[in-house]
C-alpha cells in the first residue's frame, strides 16, 4: 500500500467481571483511530438464576454510539437500553419471557417482545406477540403473532 492510504481500525476495550456464577457485568468502549474520540460505549448486567431459581434471568443492556465528528450532514448518535426477563410459571409447565428495546434519544419502544409457552411429556407449544418499528418509508409501528410447536424426536413447526 501507498504511504498514507492504509486504514485503521478502531481501538476496542472490553470489561468482563463475573463475581458470582449467576452474575456477569460487562463494560465495552470503540474509540475511532481517526477521530480518537469515543464512538460507542456498552454496558450489560446479567443475572441467571441458580438452584432452585434456575429457571430465572434478567438481562440489562445499554447501548450508545455518539456522533462521528466525519459525518456532518446527519446524526449518527443513539441510545438504546435493552430488557430481558423470564421465569417459570407453572414449574417446569409453563414459562413467559419478556424482551424490551428502548430508544432513550427518540423516547420511543423499538421492539417488545412477549412470549409465553407450555411444555408436556412429549410436546410444547409457544406463542409470541411482538410490536416492532418498521423504518420503511417512514416509521410506523408494526404487530406480528408467532405459534410453534414442538415435538418429541420430530422437531419445531412455527410460524410467523
């Protein structure tokens, strides 16, 4: 390569911090190698249930990415958090999780997800209700239902 053509990549740092079995926190930075500015930052707790509560989690993320001092016609900052939690109802029966996507700059839900599903001997069965953004033409909210199905030594029917 010419001199002065090569490209950098930016600089990435990484946390990881595991106190206990069930507990995990990670913390994450991008600095651009043109701008040497801070282009993104992350931050994420995980919570999993042990012993008798191993059938639990909640899942916490924020993200941000700040805007490139390089691009100049539009914003490229965001901030989003993230939720995610499930546990048994019914025993091993029946279980709901949840799964929430948050814009913080906008104010608005970009995904929610709520999904509840049993199991038996041989069988289970899902079912899912998610509300969504589509960005395309314009935004607007969206809604879709999904079932499965699952079978023993046969596999998962879904649908969408």
């Amino acid at each position: 390569m010419p001199p002065g053509t090569g490209k950098f990549t930016p600089l990435v740092s990484s946390l990881h911090f595991n106190p206990y079995q069930s507990i995990t926190l990670d913390a994450s930075a991008t600095i651009g190698s043109s701008s040497h500015k801070v282009q993104q930052t992350s931050l994420s707790a995980n919570l999993v249930g042990s012993g008798v509560r191993a059938d639990k989690y909640l899942s916490f993320t924020y993200f941000a990415t700040y805007n490139d001092p390089t691009v100049s016609t539009f914003s490229t900052s965001s901030s989003q958090f993230h939720l995610n939690t499930g546990s048994s109802i019914l025993h091993d029966h029946l279980r709901a999780d949840i799964q929430l996507a948050f814009d913080a700059k906008t104010g608005q839900f970009l995904e929610q997800r709520y999904l509840i599903g049993g199991n038996g001997s041989c069988y289970g069965i899902a079912f899912e209700y998610r509300r969504y953004q589509v960005y395309v033409p314009v935004i607007r909210p969206a809604t879709s239902y999904g079932i499965s199905v699952t079978l023993k030594n046969v596999g998962t029917i879904g649908t969408h």
